[in-house]
C-alpha cells in the first residue's frame, strides 16, 4: 500500500543505474538549484494524474532529462554544423537515458516486476535559458502497476 513510494523509489534506482544520470531529484522544478552544475546531468520525476482502475494504479508521470550545454573556447573549424558547444552530445545522451527507461517498461526487469506503459512514450527536445543553458528531453508516460490494496 505504498503505490506512490514503490514507483518514485523503482524509477529512482533505475534513473541512478543509467550512464547520463548524476543525480536522480522528485518535485517541483522550481525548487531544484539549477545553478548548482554539478549535480548535472540531472533527473527530475513530476508525478502528475493518477487513476485508479479496480486492480490496476495509473501514473501520469514526466521525467526531465537536462544537462548544462558547454560552449568552447575556441573556434571550430572543421564543421559549422556542429557549431561550438556539446549540444547534439547532450541531447544524444539525455534522449539515450529515456529510451533505455521506456525500453525497461516495456520489455525488460521492470515490466517483469509488473510495471507496464499503458500510452505511448513521448520523448520531446528542449533547450531552456536559465542562468546556464539546459538541454536534454521531457519524457511523458504513463505507467501501470498492480493496486496492492483489495476489498476482499
């Protein structure tokens, strides 16, 4: 009867076993110190709606998946269209951390411990300006599990 801790706690460990994730955060966004750069690459679940469906719990959830872009020093020369920073490396890398996340759902050790995606897994770009820029993937999915509770 710990739906909420049992899903936090299941998408936090596999988040924190993933190559790209540093740190693993739950809540609001606005209250994560973005400005603290090393805590990047970063993680951040928002549980949104839930629904209960007899023996089955539904969770709307959104993962952000960020990293700080770097822009280089020096010039580069060889190609403009990789321009001047690691961005197509972070997105690359943030958009890898969800697909192994929705990959695990869907046929992996999570799905065998009856974690199911009921929707079909948006992973949507982004790059965000705040005092340092930001980029990686917002992914939106929804997640099934089994309703411990029953009324017999």
């Amino acid at each position: 009867m710990n739906h909420v801790y049992d899903i936090l706690d299941t998408l936090k460990t596999t988040l924190r076993e993933t190559t790209g994730v540093n740190t693993v955060t739950f809540g609001r966004l606005s209250d994560i110190d973005l400005d603290k750069t090393t805590m990047f690459p970063l993680s951040h679940i928002i549980l949104q709606d839930s629904r209960h469906l007899g023996n089955i719990i539904e969770f709307d959830i959104k993962i952000i998946m960020s990293d700080v872009v770097d822009v280089n020093k020096e010039e580069s020369g060889s190609d403009d269209f990789y321009g001047n920073d690691n961005l197509q490396d972070v997105l690359n890398t943030q958009f890898e951390v969800g697909n192994r996340l929705v990959s695990l759902l869907k046929r992996g050790d999570l799905f065998r411990r009856y974690y199911q995606v009921q929707s079909t897994p948006t992973l949507s770009p982004f790059i965000e300006r705040f005092s340092n820029v930001l980029a990686g993937y917002e992914l939106d999915v929804t997640i099934q599990m089994k309703n411990g509770i029953s009324i017999c």
